[in-house]
C-alpha cells in the first residue's frame, strides 16, 4: 500500500504505470486504492495536490537535526531538545 500511495499520490503515476513498475496486475493497484480510501478516509486522488508537501515533510524528517528535535515540545512550542537537562 505504501508503494501504491507514493507512485499514485507523490509521483502522479496512473494505475497502469504503478501497476507496470510494480510488476502487478491494474486491478490489484485499484484495490490497494481503495484500501488507501478507506484508511485515509479522502480519496488518494485529492492527496495528488498536496504531493510538494508531502516531500518536504520526508527531507524534513531525513534531515540528521530531526533526531535531536524534542518532538512534544516542538508541538506545543517548547524548543528544548531531548539532550538537553532540565
């Protein structure tokens, strides 16, 4: 499913291309679809204009300064780090 909602959503590959790079049959790609649907609670083909976004939040995450962010303070503003005493 993972794969399915990258290519779809993140690169805006049509079902027949995922389903050629994956080396799957289209109706499995739209069952993963619809899975996706399901759990996502929006259809996967409204996620496509918020792809931009969804890179930046991966290199943000990739970035080597991510593991020292103090995740729970960062969401209510405090800016201390999990390294850091108190």
């Amino acid at each position: 499913m993972l794969t399915v909602f990258r290519l779809y959503c993140m690169e805006g590959l049509s079902a027949a291309q995922i389903a050629r790079k994956c080396k799957c049959s289209r109706p499995i790609v739209f069952i993963r679809l619809k899975l996706l649907r399901r759990k996502l609670g929006c259809d996967p083909a409204d996620l496509r204009q918020y792809s931009a976004h969804f890179e930046n939040i991966e290199e943000s995450l990739a970035d080597s300064r991510a593991r020292r962010v103090y995740r729970k303070g960062a969401a209510c503003g405090d800016g201390e780090s999990e390294d850091d005493p108190q």
